[in-house]
C-alpha cells in the first residue's frame, strides 16, 4: 500500500478568489481555455501549463453539459468553441 501513495499524489484545484461560489462551471472553463492558451504559446511540456490541466480536470465532471470536456474537445476540433485559445 506504501509503494502506491509513493508513485501518485492526489490534489483537486486551488481556490481561485474570481469563482467564490460553489458552482465551479465557470473556474473549469477558465482552466480548460487557459490550458489550450499557454500550450499554444509555450508548449505541451511547459510546467505551469500542466497545472491549467489538472486543474479542469479535477473541476470539470466528464459528462455534465455544459461542462464537458469531450464537447469541448470536439468543438475545438471543429473549431466552433465558444472561445478564442489564442496565446
């Protein structure tokens, strides 16, 4: 059991004081546009981006509508999402 809680540390995002309330739709769809921003303007191995990630990751619920992050990527795809992710 120690072996594993060596190799994998679980952290949900910080508080981030622009999204005080407690539905987080907004603060993950922050994330998830800031990711795909700082990729495009440092990189996909650029640390601090990587934060962006597991921040949506831990806010953003897989299926719930209108936070779902695999709409997203297909909007993104399809380049119909809703935001601009230029640097």
């Amino acid at each position: 059991m120690s072996d594993l809680s060596s190799k994998y540390v679980l952290q949900t995002a910080g508080f981030d004081a622009r999204f005080p309330n407690t539905n987080q739709t907004r603060h993950c769809f922050q994330n998830y546009t800031d990711y795909f921003k700082c990729i495009a303007a440092k990189g996909e191995e650029f640390a601090p981006c990587k934060q962006f990630k597991r921040a949506y990751n831990s806010l953003c619920p897989s299926t719930y509508t209108p936070c779902a992050i695999g709409k997203w990527d297909e909007q993104r795809e399809n380049n119909t999402f809703p935001a601009s992710l230029e640097p």
